[in-house]
C-alpha cells in the first residue's frame, strides 16, 4: 500500500525523471524499495524506464530486470549501453540471468552470443548449463549457488568455510553434506553449527534423510513438496544423486502464482495463460476470449435446435417457458461449483483418478440433497405463481437436472486428467453449455411425459 510518504516520494521519483536530474533521481530511488518501483513499473513511460534502469544502483536494476516479463527484460538488454548491461548482469543470480539471456536468444540470438561472451568463463558455464533444462522443471528453477560440505569435516572447519563461501551463495542457512562423489547424503543447518560444539565432525550431527527432487521434476511438483514440508530451500539432483541445485522459496512463490494464474483463466475460457490485463491491448484480450466463445456458441446453439424440437410441447403449455432460465442457470451454477471442487481436489491431490467411484457416489448423494432442497423451493414458487399444473413438472425437472449436473461437474475434470488433459480446461462456461443441454432435454421430456403433450 502506497502511504503519502510514498506517494511524494514517486511524485518527486517522476519529477526528476521528467527534468532528466539524476542525482536526484539516484538520491530518491534509494529511498524506494525495488519491490514498490516493480508495482507500478508500467505506469512510468518507457523512456524513463530506459533512464531508470540506466541511473539506478545496479543491484537494484537487476533485481527489477529479474522480475520483468521476457519480452521486456530482452529489450532493455538490447538498448541499455552495454557497459550498463555488463554491470546488471553482474549482479543478476544465476538463474535470474540465465532466463534473461535466453529472453534474448529468443529476440536476438547475435546479440545473445555477444552479451554471453561478456560473462567470465565460470558464469558462462553455469549458464549454459542452467539452460539445457526445461524452464517448468526444477532444474530451470533452480541456482548453482549453495553450500556444500564434507561429512568429515568438523564443525569449526565449516563456519571457516561457511565465511568465505557465504557472500556467493544464494542461502546460508542450509548446507549440504556430499559424498566424494558429490551425491547428497545429508543437510546441515546453520543453527546447528551454532549450538554444536566446534570439535564435532558433520556426520555427527548432519540429518541423513534430506527431501529432494530431481532436475526434471515439475515445478508444480516442486511447490508441492515445499508446501509438504515446510522448506525454504530444496536441493536438486541429478539422476544419480549428485547434488546440481537448490530451489529457493522465492523462486516457489512466483511458479505458485503463475500456476494459479493459469488455472484461473482457464476455468474461465480465457485462453492465454499468461495474459497481464493491464498491459494487454484490446485485441489481445478479444483473442484471448473470443476462440472458447465461439466454440461454446456453436454449441449452445443446440439449444435452439431442442427448443425448436418440443415446439409443440410450449405451444400447449406456455406456462412452461417462463421457468426456462431458471433452471438452466441452476443447473449451470451448480455444475461450476462441483467443476471447481473436483479440479481444485485434483491439483492438491487430495483425490486422484483412482478415487472416481468414491467420487461419483458422494456427488450423487450431494447431488440428490441439492435437488431436494432447490426443487421445494421452485415447486413453492410456481405455485404461488398460480401455475399448479406445471408445478410438478417444474420441480421434478430441477431435481434431475441439479443430479445431472453435478455428476457433469464433477466426473468430467477427472475424465480429462485421465486423457492427459488439463481439468482445468473443464471451464464453468463449458460446464454451463452441457448444463443448458441436457436441462433441456430433461425439463421439456418431464414436461411431455407428465403433461402427456406434443
């Protein structure tokens, strides 16, 4: 939240910008954190976002490229002097900079060779070797900057190390014990360096049973176990055991954000998973939304083609018309809640596709409870309507659409994961088409046989 302090502080920010007075400008953006210049990042205009990544300390520049999309960190790599962009990638983590420098591959390839040769040959191997792995698994998120240390090793023999490898490394609170190998077999944490008596060695007091993952882990498998376990850091292994990495809780917290993102819009037929509204133009947005929304009206056009069907039906009994939105926009809701139930389980595990029957028989008992309970309050309503007649017909046919309906919601998320689909693909507005499909069927049938017209 911006306070007034901070509000003056951006108008000054913006002021010095404006009047090109960059001492001033580096004086006030030190009293900024890189976090609040982030959040409104895409209000400033882009050439003075230019002049701020240019000024700015360099850390803090590199902190705010590290946290721009690809396309954007790709081109202020391309427009910044180059002097400036040796001292941001300096200051970049691993990698931070190996996503940067294949941002610019991506855009440039020349200029990616070229920036790639301005890195000291160490740098350069890391990241080269970060970027053989695929960006959604742990080796694409993870940092070759850890500590690493021996079981014989005393404890004494550790904090002397520990002092001259800390500034390097990413975090020091945890170390890991290798073999000669380099295969993890235990962790150490700083808090126990501390309390332990110098002369101990490390495999006194190291805990053997380490939680990892490998390199081509999933990063939504990678949050998981963080999750799990409660860890700050996870280490990364290759598939013989040889420690390569540690994945950091800041790296977990946008891979959990991202992931959510991407499921939100698609339980909502918005297909860009990685849509920013705010910067996104009008055409992008219709693009996102219009290709589900056309496939969902071709086949919300069945209805018309049902409706035409029982033309007879309606005609006898025009009283039926008025109840048609109603339960179609039930059966609709109550399809959502259960889709969204059902795939929220699934991305937390807390079912799996083998748990189905346990699945299927509890939503027709919740099924069957929704339709009692909404049924008697349609049936009430119809007939203080003063339409008894079709009273019956009303509430029979909300009851075995609600069923219906969250059987659809709940058993059609777990038949796409079966499939190797996405359940989040299971959309509400496409759960809300099969809704209005099948409430038609089943309310005009109801009507037909009780009424015994058409």
């Amino acid at each position: 939240m911006r306070t007034l302090a901070r509000e003056k502080l951006f108008d000054e920010l913006q002021r010095a910008l404006q009047e090109g007075d960059i001492p001033s400008l580096q004086e006030i953006a030190e009293k900024i954190h890189p976090a609040e210049l982030l959040e409104h990042w895409y209000d400033i205009p882009g050439e003075q976002q230019f002049a701020l990544l240019n000024y700015l300390d360099p850390e803090v520049a590199a902190e705010i490229i590290s946290e721009l999309d690809p396309e954007d960190q790709a081109e202020f790599l391309k427009t910044l002097p180059p002097m400036r962009v040796r001292q941001i990638l300096e200051e970049l983590d691993p990698d931070d900079l190996t996503d940067a420098l294949q941002a610019v591959e991506e855009e440039d390839p020349q200029l990616s060779r070229l920036v790639k040769s301005w890195l000291d040959p160490e740098t350069r191997a890391e990241v080269e070797k970060l970027s053989r792995y695929d960006e959604d698994d742990a080796g694409g998120l993870m940092t070759p900057e850890y500590v690493a240390v021996r079981a014989s090793m005393t404890v004494d023999e550790v904090l002397q190390f520990l002092r001259r490898a800390a500034p390097d490394a990413e975090t020091v609170y945890y170390m890991y014990v290798l073999d000669d190998d380099g295969r993890l077999v235990g962790v150490l944490s700083l808090r126990d360096l501390i309390v332990t008596d110098p002369s101990m060695r490390v495999s006194e007091i190291m805990n053997p049973h380490v939680i990892h993952v490998t390199a081509d882990t999933d990063q939504e498998e990678v949050a998981r176990t963080m999750a799990d376990y409660d860890l700050t850091v996870l280490p990364v292994t290759d598939s013989e055991g040889r420690l390569v990495g540690i994945v950091t809780v800041d790296d977990v917290i946008d891979v959990l954000e991202e992931e959510a993102t991407e499921d939100i819009h698609r339980l909502g037929a918005v297909d860009a998973p990685e849509l920013v509204y705010s910067r996104s133009s009008a055409l992008e947005l219709w693009s996102a939304r219009a290709r589900w929304l056309v496939i969902l009206i071709f086949t919300g056009m069945i209805t018309s083609t049902i409706l035409s069907g029982y033309s007879s039906v309606l005609k006898a009994t025009t009283a039926l018309a008025f109840y048609i939105p109603v339960l179609l926009g039930t059966g609709g809701n109550t399809g959502s809640q259960s889709a969204t139930l059902i795939v929220r389980a699934l991305a937390t595990r807390d079912i799996d596709l083998g748990d189905w029957p346990k699945v299927f028989i509890k939503e027709v008992g919740v099924g069957f409870l929704l339709g009692i309970t909404l049924s008697a309050l349609i049936a009430v309503k119809v007939a203080l309507d003063g339409y008894l007649g079709v009273t019956p017909v009303v509430a029979l046919a909300l009851f075995l659409l609600v069923i219906v309906a969250d059987l659809a919601g709940a058993m059609l998320p777990l038949i796409l994961e079966k499939v190797g689909l996405d359940p989040a693909l299971m959309s509400n507005p496409f759960i809300a088409t099969i809704s209005d499909v099948s409430g038609l069927v089943i309310y005009l049938s109801v009507a037909k046989l009780l009424l015994g017209v058409g």
